[in-house]
C-alpha cells in the first residue's frame, strides 16, 4: 500500500504555472483568483435599495445602444422609429374611421387611449440626458402643427379630422387635439421617463380620460350631482384606469432603471388620479376642456406628492 506521504501523482505538475494558479486560496466564496467572477458580478441583487424613490441612473439600460455607438446617431434612429409607429397608429385609427367599424365616438376615444401609451412605450429607445428627452418630445411636438393647419383649414385631411373629433368639424381640433398633443409633449419634454410626474400625467389623460368617456357613456346612469355631464361610473373608470396604468408604467420603467419603484409611489399614482377625477367631473373642466385640465391637474399635484 503506497504510503500517505507519498508525492503527488505524475499528472500534477508542482511547478507548472497551471497549478500555481489553481493552489491559490480563495479569499471569499464570491470570487476566483483566476479573475473569472468578481464580488461586484453579484453585488446588483444584493445592494439594498436607496431610499430615494426618483432618480436619474447613469448606468440605466439603454435601448438606443441597438442602433449604434454613436449617442446622437441612436437617438435619431430613435426618433424616426418611435415616429413612425406613432404614425402609423394614427393611420390604423383613421383607416376604423373611414370604413366606420366603431362609431365615431369610440373610435375618436380609442385614438385618445393608444397614442399616448404607445408613445410611452418607445421612450426607452432615447438615450439618457436632455438629448433624448427633446428629440422624443419632437414627436408629439409635430403633431401641435398638423392639428394647428388641420384645425385653421391650411390642411385638408378628412381622415384625420373625422378619427379626432366629435361632429367632423375640422375646427375642433383647435381644442381637445391641440390641448392632448400639447400636454404630452410638455410632459415628455420637462418631467421625461425618469419622473413618476410624465407617467400620472400622460396615464390619467389617456387611460384615465378615455375610459370615462367610454364607460360613462354605457353605464352612466348615474349622475354626479354638482354635474350632471359627468357620471360616477365614468369617474370610478377614471381613476381605476388611470390608477392601473400609472403602476404599470412605473414597473415598466422600472426594468431600464429610469425609475424606482415603491409602495410609496404607487399609493401617490393613486392621490393624483383621485385628483384628476374630481378636476374632471367638475363643470369647469368641460368648460375649458379635458384634454388641458386633466395633465395639469396631474403634473401640479404630482410635483407635490412625489
């Protein structure tokens, strides 16, 4: 029987440089002396979260980086995509409208809803900084023109007009268009994806207001008593719809890294969505018109609450 002190057998080499790296110890069980992992490879799951609940990270994921290393190539590149898909939601609402395969009014509330959400959806494709937030507010921003020389009569567009407004009236869309695509693009523009701010403002007017009108008008029997427009079904909607899809876009940013996520965040999403209801079911808010007072009412209160 060989003895205990015997060497090693002849397959390991004491002196080659290969074992001179695997008979080091290792330090720590999160780390190989070889270089391979290090502590910092597992230290993003274990770092406990900041209290801070909005801030800028500058290592957030990018989605703009799929275009190219160029920062201001990629952020054109995104523009023209996000710009593109926007109008081509536009082009798919106003092709419902003139086959007439929803009524008017739904049809002009389901482009009301889509645009904005949709819009939101494209803003991790910009890069990070004033750069892309100004780029992606462009979007919405050209659209302030086209509804300016749609609704003045400059620009003749059946299409457009008939999928935006309530009676066909090209003039309307001096109003509740103008007011929507303005709003969105100050949201977008001065709050941008890394405030809680962009995301109440831009949900309350497009989930939130949209889905008013629609349930309002199926089961708004009901009528709120100091207006008797507006109906407690339509404002329940409101700010349910609203409410749910601040929390979505909240997680949905979350998973760049623009925002972070708490249950105090989400208990102020539903503040501001309380808020706007009430702005809205009130007579002044028809007076003036929805699509302005709603983002407004959602961008002061928020600029309170977060």
């Amino acid at each position: 029987m060989a003895s205990l002190k015997s060497g090693p057998p002849p397959f390991f080499n004491l002196s080659s440089s290969s074992h001179r790296v695997f008979s080091r110890p290792i330090s720590n069980p999160y780390s190989l002396s070889a270089g391979i992992f290090s502590r910092s490879s597992f230290s993003v799951g274990l770092r406990p979260p900041k209290s801070s609940t909005l801030r800028r990270n500058p290592t957030s994921v990018t989605a703009a980086s799929m275009f190219t290393d160029n920062p201001v190539i990629a952020d054109i590149c995104a523009t023209a995509l996000s710009g593109g898909i926007a109008l081509s939601m536009l082009r798919f609402w106003e092709e419902t409208a003139k086959r007439g395969l929803f009524d008017q009014k739904i049809n002009r509330k389901l482009v009301h809803i889509s645009i904005g959400l949709v819009f939101m959806l494209c803003w991790p494709l910009f890069s990070s900084g004033r750069r892309g937030a100004v780029l992606a507010a462009l979007i919405p921003g050209i659209n302030i023109i086209k509804m300016l020389l749609l609704g003045l009569g400059i620009w003749k567009d059946e299409a457009t007009v008939k999928s935006m407004s309530r009676h066909g009236d090209y003039r309307e869309l001096l109003k509740g268009p103008l007011y929507y695509a303005s709003t969105i693009t100050l949201g977008c523009a001065i709050y941008w994806r890394t405030s809680p701010v962009a995301i109440a403002a831009i949900c309350n007017l497009c989930a939130g207001d949209g889905l008013a009108d629609i349930v309002g008008r199926q089961f708004g029997r009901q009528k709120i008593p100091y207006n008797r427009n507006k109906s407690i079904a339509g404002s329940i909607a409101m700010v349910t719809a609203g409410f749910i899809a601040s929390v979505g876009y909240m997680h949905y940013f979350s998973l760049f890294g623009y925002i972070q996520g708490s249950w105090e965040m989400v208990l102020g999403f539903l503040v501001v969505s309380l808020a706007a209801a009430l702005v809205e079911s009130h007579p002044i808010s028809t007076q003036l018109d929805d699509n302005l007072t709603v983002p407004l009412t959602s961008m002061l209160v928020g600029s309170f609450v977060f």
